[in-house]
C-alpha cells in the first residue's frame, strides 16, 4: 500500500487515530481531520513522521455541512504542498459520538445532531470528495455493532449508522465504474473513550460483554485498526458493497 494517501475524518483520538497509525506503518501516508484538541492531532502528525510518514492534519467539524467546501478547498491545498499530488486514495469516515438515551427521552436537537454527524455530514462529505479520490480507490464508513445487536439507549445512535450502511451498497452500485470500492465496518464493543469510556472503565459493562463474546474479551483499538487496514489492502480488492463486522463475535 505503499505512496498511498487517506483521508479520515477524526482520526486525532481512538479509533481514527489508532487506523491512521497502523495506516502509516503500512506506508500509507495521512491527511486527518479533527474537531478540537489540536495539540492531540498535532501529536499524531508527530507520532506519523516517527514512523517515516507523511501527515497533515485539518480542523472539520462533519456535523456543519457548510464547512465543507471550505473543506475541500483546504484538502487540495494539503495535497498539493505536503504531497504535489491532486488526489488521494483512501477516504475513511470515522468521525462521530456515541449517544445513550431511550427512544421515548431523546430530543429533537440531539436526533439532529446525530443525523448530521453520523449520516448527512458523511453523506455529503463524499459526495464533495468524490472528483479527488483516485479511480479504484476506497471509501470505508463506519458503523456499530448496534446495528445488529440491539440495546435499550441506542436506538437514535443505531438507526443513523443503518442509514450509513444502506447508503453503502448504494455508494458501491454507482461508483463501481470507477473502480471504487466501497464498505461499511461496523465494530462491537470497543475499549476507548467514546461514550464516555463506559465500556473501558465501567468493569460491570466490560466484564458483560466479555461473556457475550465468542471471543472471551471486549475488542481493542488494535482490532479495528487492524481490520480497517486489512480491508482497504490491495488483497481485498473484490470485496466491495459489504457490512463487515468486527466484534470477536459478540452477543451471536
């Protein structure tokens, strides 16, 4: 996967970054977005370098559509002087937040909310990416494991990712003439500090969804950095329109 480029939407904590960094052992090359925390995308750009890679990171919030061609114009500025090139590879959506409440208790602003993270904003994101990924390139979105399995306090969080999923195979039908592969993961359980960090500190949780797990454990970061970087290897070539899910297993 050598001189390859990615793009991945919140990548300057847990699980983005994690992807980002298995990434650029691989040779693949950065470009990242975050929210806030600038000093933790700046130590991934280090962390990168480090490893004999290139990075760039971009503040993009992917709840507020109106930043993106703003955006956008900002990627082909970072492909142009940190690479001299005007596409890239790989695009990865990533970004997002976790949400536990009852269907009967969630508000109208946090539905929206959730809508515009999870589904408009990867939504129209691509679409606006679309002329700078490469032909046969990748797009890989993010999904849950909720999805499939179902726990009271996610059903808003679950439904906007089975929007994403559907919105793949769509995705995999119309840029297929581009040789564009596209596919969804959708991790189980993860220990990170999404939603709080429940499932890696609360050992209640933790310890539940060990016994669920085929597996015997709750996932890693390392698990879905890995996944995500079998997955957008030349070797998955012919697997495209898929839900992949990587949860060791759980609750089958």
């Amino acid at each position: 996967m050598s001189n390859k480029i990615a793009v991945i939407t919140g990548a300057n904590r847990g699980l983005g970054k994690n992807a980002a960094l298995k990434l650029a052992a691989k040779g693949v090359d950065i470009l990242f977005t975050y929210r806030s925390h600038r000093d933790e995308a700046e130590a991934v750009v280090a962390e990168i370098t480090a490893l004999g890679g290139r990075a760039a990171a971009l503040p993009l919030d992917v709840g507020d559509s109106r930043q993106f061609d703003g955006f956008v114009t900002e990627v082909k500025a970072a492909l142009q002087k940190q690479w001299q090139r005007e596409r890239f590879d790989y695009l990865i959506n990533n970004a997002g937040h976790g949400h536990y409440k009852p269907f009967r208790e969630t508000t109208e602003e946090e539905f929206d909310a959730l809508v515009n993270v999870h589904f408009k904003g990867p939504y129209f994101l691509t679409q606006k990416l679309l002329p700078l990924i490469n032909d046969g390139g990748r797009i890989l979105n993010i999904s849950s494991g909720l999805t499939r399995m179902t726990y009271p306090g996610s059903a808003t969080y679950a439904s906007v990712k089975g929007a994403m999923e559907v919105l793949t195979r769509y995705q995999a039908k119309e840029l297929g003439e581009r040789r564009i592969r596209v596919n969804i993961l959708a991790p189980g359980a993860i220990e990170t500090d999404f939603g709080g960090g429940r499932v890696r500190d609360n050992k209640e949780i933790n310890d539940t969804i060990a016994a669920l797990t085929a597996l015997g454990r709750v996932g890693q970061p390392d698990d879905i950095g890995d996944a995500i970087s079998a997955i957008l290897s030349e070797e998955s070539g012919w697997i495209t329109a898929q839900r992949i899910e990587a949860s060791g297993g759980q609750a089958l």
